[in-house]
C-alpha cells in the first residue's frame, strides 16, 4: 500500500470516530473544524495535492505528515504560533527526560547507584498532596497495546511533574502520542487530578464516563473527547466535581459494561445500580462485588476484553 493510500484509509477511520464523537457532543466547534479538516485532507488526496506545502509548492516532511496527515506547510512555513508551539514542545520534551531520571542515589542489595544530570533550567514540582488517577485502553490486543500503555504510563508520569493544567496536560500527551507512533496507534484514556481539598478535576479521551457516588444516588462525569493518538491537533475540556468525605469515584473499561451473556451487555445501568447498592462497603469490597457479578451475568461465557476498575473514596 502506498504512503497515500495509506494516509487515505487512516483518514476514513479518523473521519468514523470524530462522527462518532460528534454524536455525543453534537455542539463542540473544533469537533466539527476537525472534521472539516479531515474532509479538506481527503479532497487534497483526491487532487493529488496531499503532502504538498500549500506556501511553496515544496513536499512536506514524511515524517510530519505521517505523524499529523492534517497538516498543509511544510516546516519552514509554520506560522508564528505554530512554531512557539513546537519550541514550547522542545522545552517540556527536556521536562519530560528529568521526570524519566530515577533517583539521584540509590541502593539495591549489595549494588550503589548513583547518577547526575544538570538540566539548562528548573523542573516544575506537583503540588503536595495532590492526587493523580490514570485508567486507559489501548487500541488493539497483546504485546502491542501493551507497550502502548507502558508508553503512556511513563509520559504522564514525567508531564505530572511540568506544572501545567489538566487540559494542557492532555493535549500535550496527545502531540507526543501522535509525534512517536505516526497515528498507528490510539488509547482512550481518562485522567482525574485530586487535590486535598476533594477538588476533582477530570479530561476524559474517548473512554467511559467515570461514576461518582453519593448519598444522593449516582452521577456520571460526562466530558469526552477523542482518543489520545488520533489527530494531533485536539482540544481536550476539564469538568470539576467535588468529593465530600465518603463520596466514591470510579473508573473503568468498556470491558466492564460491555461483558455479555448471550445477546445482552452488563450495560452502565447495572453498574450504576451496583455502585449504589455498595457505596457504603470499604472499596475493596466494592471491587470485589462487581467482579462477582460480572461473572455471574456472563455465566460460562469467557471473557472477550480486559476489565478494569479502579474506586477512590474520600475519607470520613
């Protein structure tokens, strides 16, 4: 398959998903400017313009348009934001290798370590006492989506510590995601920042709502957005939501509410209504009991994708 075609079929499963979305939050304008965007590349293919800088005439960079097939200018004809943006990339990318560091001195059995790296500037700390809560799930299957995830886990362990918001945060995951696998790969992924205060803050990239149980009864966050890996020009928003002390937040995969017997899925209903039911258990119990009926409801069936959940409780 040819470097075109293959930007082609990329673009079309791009152009289902962003549908997709839209479905759900029909009355998001970079939604639908994304969209256009897709649709404008797909005409360029069509032409036979694609890859071409729309400034000088001059081929794009393969590497750029494999990472990014949305973009028109070759890199000596970035506007002015587009290349603080890139430089502001090159900045976080040098945050990024110092998170990566492992402790200066260490000791493992008879073996001493030790390491020293002088940075040209200061590296951003995460505020004490926050919390940070990370649930996600790779495109794909085996070794593969696992070394995805295994990516993705030490990115947002380095960018936690750049001392950017949740949204900024996300977005930026998403550039490096893009940047590294060449739009190959994908993830939803939903990350939740807890401050001490119970002060929840959540960006949701195309993965399940989480659920908050009060003694009011269940409540989903529903903010959602692409998955990380798909465009890498996406703006992700930040819903907040306060914790009172015994209130409960979950996480989970599709493979949750997705589990079958027969012809019919657990479906978010049942979760909701089991989280309701054992709000006041200890989180380990919880845990414990949707696993015990997941299992019950799919009966002999066997298990078609990974389950996932994780519960955080503010305490009494």
């Amino acid at each position: 398959m040819t470097e075109t075609n293959q930007a082609r079929e990329q673009l079309l499963d791009r152009r289902e998903k962003l549908n997709t979305v839209l479905s759900r939050t029909p009355a998001s304008p970079h939604l639908h400017s994304l969209l256009d965007q897709v649709d404008a590349a797909l005409e360029r293919i069509e032409e036979g313009s694609f890859g071409i800088c729309e400034y000088c005439h001059d081929s794009i960079e393969a590497d750029r348009l494999a990472c990014d097939p949305l973009i028109r200018f070759c890199i000596d004809h970035l506007s002015r934001e587009e290349r603080t943006e890139l430089e502001a990339d090159l900045v976080l990318a040098a945050r990024m290798q110092t998170g990566l560091l492992p402790p200066r001195d260490q000791k493992s059995g008879e073996w001493e370590i030790a390491h020293h790296y002088q940075p040209r500037g200061a590296v951003s700390e995460c505020p004490a006492g926050e919390l940070f809560v990370l649930l996600g799930d790779a495109s794909g299957k085996g070794v593969a989506a696992s070394l995805l995830m295994t990516q993705l886990h030490a990115m947002f362990r380095s960018l936690v510590h750049c001392g950017i918001s949740l949204k900024e945060l996300m977005e930026r995951a998403n550039r490096i995601l893009c940047e590294g696998n060449g739009g190959r790969a994908f993830a939803t992924l939903v990350c939740a920042r807890i401050s001490p205060s119970g002060l929840v803050e959540i960006a949701n990239a195309g993965h399940c709502p989480p659920l908050v149980a009060r003694s009011s009864g269940i409540s989903r966050i529903e903010t959602s957005s692409l998955p990380l890996g798909m465009f890498t020009d996406v703006e992700y928003s930040v819903e907040c939501a306060q914790l009172e002390p015994g209130e409960t937040l979950l996480f989970y995969t599709d493979g949750v509410t997705e589990t079958a017997h027969r012809d019919e899925e657990y479906g978010q209903g049942r979760l909701e209504q089991l989280l309701d039911n054992c709000r006041s258990t200890d989180l380990r119990s919880l845990l414990d009991c949707c696993i015990e009926e997941l299992s019950q409801f799919r009966g002999a069936g066997q298990a078609t994708d990974d389950i996932t959940l994780m519960a955080v409780r503010r305490s009494v």
